[in-house]
C-alpha cells in the first residue's frame, strides 16, 4: 500500500495523543492472548469480520486476522509490515482522526469513574468510515473488548472486530458507546457530529420497550395499545431511535442494537 506524509504525519500526531494519556510504560505478554482469542477471531472471520489485537499504549497491531483481502480487498503482502499505518490508511479523511479520539474519550470517562466501574468494558464504534481498495467506502462496526488494563485501569491492549454495516447506516457521523462495571453499569455515548460525551444509553427506556414489541412482530397500534400511548407517540420513538443511532430503516436499527446487545 501506499502511504502518504499526510497519514504519516496523522499516525505521529495520534500517537503524541496516546503518549499524552498513557505515558506510563507497560509489557504486555502478548502470546497469551494470541492464544485466547483464537476461535473467537477464527468464528468472527467466518461471519465476515476482521480481528485484530491493538496496543494502544504503542498504538500497534498485534495480529490481525486471515481474511484482510475478504475485506478490505489488500492481501496481506500489499498491507505490508507496518499494520497500524496501513489500517490507518483505510480510514477516510474526516474519520482518521478516530484513534487519538477514542484514546482521549475512553481516558476523560474513566478519570471520573469510580474503580468499581473500571473493572469491566465493553465498548462499541459503529458508522466509521473505511476505504476498501476498490475505492468505495465501508461503514463499519467496532466491537471492542479490553483483554488488559493498567492499575488505574486504563485498557492497554484491545481485542476489535470490525464488521461492514454500510447497508444499515446513512450519514457520515460514527459514535462510540461504553458500558462500564460488572453488575451496576454506567453508560457513556459520543456521537462525533456533537463532538461530546453523554452519560446514557443511546435508547431510553420507553424506547426499548417499543423496540422490543417491534421485534416481536407487533405493528404500531397494538404497541400504542400495550403501551397506554398513541400511534403517533409510538412512531415517534421509531423515529428518534433512527435518527439517535443513525440506521437506515427499523431493520436496520434492530440489526445494530442487537449487535450491541441493547436489546
């Protein structure tokens, strides 16, 4: 692939930011985790997604999966030595900045968590925007688990599958949603069109509870009767949870808040 002084100078500018919120250095035993996430990263390649293990201290990928051609069209010789600079590359110009976002977003809310809540994340990013090498866009799911964390808490190494959704999303914007603790949670969410952090679920509760009557099969009227509200209020929520998780359709919009285990 070839990589221009513009991403260079993008990778630089992402890892002062890293460097920035992680300054402490930590050795991190990689073989082991290579070793746990095996099946997983196989079982996702045979659903279409692409794995990889990212050190976001060393803003470095590890491993990433088999199926990059499947992908994103590269073979592995043509993705070259430098793993995070070539995924970096795919990255479209108003989404590149997505790495040193992220690092600084996942750093401000755990500064303000009590370590309770630090002990458990499960964070996603959807409606990031990939180059394929053909050079159509993909917009894409990041499901993104911490495999380890330093003693403050702060996640150091990442396992990412990362799944084409193109035919769910509509708009150019990606949000990043973090659940946080093991059995009292607290829910934080950035949509990057706002370019800020709000402590809640994307969907409220009343529009859950619409939605789930939705994947149930029931149409609007029946959900309005259930519900003690009007046909009107029920096409409301519809409405607003398209427009909260910027999903093209009801399907759509069940499809990603099942992916995100919402509902």
């Amino acid at each position: 692939m070839l990589l221009s002084r513009e991403i260079e100078n993008n990778l630089l500018r992402i890892q002062e930011t890293i460097n920035k919120h992680y300054p402490n250095q930590v050795e991190i035993d990689y073989e082991k985790y290579l070793e746990q996430t095996g099946v997983f990263s196989l079982f996702n390649q045979n659903q279409g997604a692409m794995s990889i293990i990212f050190d976001i201290k060393r803003c470095k990928i590890v491993n990433i999966s088999k199926n990059i051609t499947t992908f994103a069209g590269y073979n592995r010789k043509e993705f070259g030595e430098n793993l995070t600079l070539s995924l970096i590359s795919l990255l479209t110009p108003e989404h590149i900045s997505l790495i040193s976002v992220f690092a600084t977003w996942i750093q401000k809310v755990l500064k303000h968590l009590p370590k309770t809540f630090r002990v458990e994340h499960f964070l996603n990013c959807w409606g990031v925007k990939l180059y394929h090498k053909s050079g159509e866009t993909m917009k894409c799911h990041l499901s993104v688990l911490p495999l380890e964390s330093d003693t403050e808490g702060k996640p150091l190494l990442f396992f990412i599958s990362i799944q084409n959704i193109t035919h769910l999303m509509k708009g150019d914007d990606y949000w990043i949603r973090g659940v946080f603790g093991k059995d009292e949670k607290k829910i934080f969410v950035y949509h990057s069109n706002e370019d800020k952090t709000v402590e809640q679920e994307i969907l409220s509760e009343r529009e859950k509870e619409v939605l789930k009557y939705i994947i149930q099969g029931l149409n609007t009227k029946q959900i309005a009767e259930i519900l003690d509200i009007s046909p009107n209020t029920v096409d409301n929520h519809r409405r607003n949870m398209l427009a909260r998780t910027g999903t093209r359709d009801t399907t759509a919009l069940i499809h990603l808040c099942k992916m995100m285990a919402i509902v």
